[in-house]
C-alpha cells in the first residue's frame, strides 16, 4: 500500500483518505453535534467528558480547551473531563465496580440540560455504555464520537458521529479533528 511514498507516506495517505470520506460522511453529524454544544453552553450548562485510553487523553484535550482557551481570548466555558480525578475513578471501580467508574460521576454532577460527550472508538466498552445510560437517566444530551463498529449507539443518543474506519490511530484523528472544529466554532461565539 505504501508504494512510493514509503510506510510513513502511506499512513499520511490513510489519515488523508479517511478525513475526505469524513467529509462526505460526517459533516452533517459533527454540526449537529456543535450545535448541541452550543445550546447547552449558552444556556449555562456544562459539559461532561470520558473516554477510555488514547480516548481520555481526547477527553482532557477536549475539556481543556473548552475551560482554557483553543486560539482566541474568550470566557471560560464550563467542562469536566470525568478520566482525571483518580480517587474517585479508582473509589468507584473498587467499591463498585470499572463498569460504573464513568456513570457514578455522571450521575453526580451530571443535570438535564448538561451535555455528555463520549470518545470510543468501538463504541463496545462497558463503562461507556454505562455513561451513556447514567446521562440519559439525568436527562442530558450525549455526543458520541466513535469509529464503524460502534455505529449501533447512534439510536441511543443525540448526535453519533461515526468516523469511517476501523482503524483506532485513523479514527481517533478524526476525533481530534472534530473537537477541535468545536472548539473553534464555540470561540467565535463567545469571544471575549
């Protein structure tokens, strides 16, 4: 596959084809999702975090520059990542169980209103299925960034955004990708 490009050339290539078949698959998902975001923040709601491995370190990304900044002076826009705190992550997967490490904080802090925005890339983790569960039963929107094989979650939630792919590093890319789109539609919004 890599041909004359070389193995790094031919991940260049991958990343490339899945960010054009992203555009003609996603776009219309990835503004819903925005949208959603939107609203809940300018209705002074917040937004709830979680995904597990490279998908948490996605989650502090994304919370991160909701509450610091992307490019552009702007206010603080209210945002937790649920993948940070280790007392609690580690209390509840002792005390409970990992399944509920992500729904027992949801729970907590989670309202209607609020927005649960989910990283996975197989949409099958058990702990994510969970959060989605917990945030539902609070009443909040959830955001799900996944890659094909967790297309079915799309009937459980508000806005699916399902990346083209099976290929965990191609995927979570374009995770990447859409947050930072979010984030910089949301400072155009509420720039200081």
């Amino acid at each position: 596959m890599a041909g004359k490009l070389g193995f790094f050339g031919g991940i260049f290539r991958r990343h490339s084809e899945i960010v054009e078949q992203s555009m003609r698959h996603i776009l219309l998902d990835v503004e819903q999702g925005g949208a959603l975001l939107l609203h809940a923040l300018k209705a002074k709601r917040k937004v709830l975090v979680c995904g597990n491995g490279g998908s948490a370190a996605d989650s502090q990304h994304f919370a991160a520059e909701l509450v610091g900044r992307f490019v552009k002076n702007r206010k603080a826009l209210p945002a937790v990542a649920l993948t940070v705190d280790s007392s609690a992550l580690t209390a509840i997967a002792n005390d409970w169980e990992f399944d509920h490490v992500f729904a027992r904080q949801v729970e907590a802090l989670g309202n209607a209103g609020d927005v649960l925005v989910v990283f996975t890339t197989s949409g099958r983790s058990k702990n994510i299925l969970a959060a989605i569960r917990a945030a539902r039963k609070q009443r909040m929107r959830i955001i799900v960034l996944t890659g094909e094989k967790g297309k079915e979650l799309r009937k459980n939630v508000d806005a699916c955004i399902v990346v083209p792919s099976r290929e965990t590093a191609r995927i979570q890319e374009i995770h990447e990708l859409t947050f930072h789109a979010w984030c910089e539609s949301l400072e155009n919004t509420f720039r200081s």
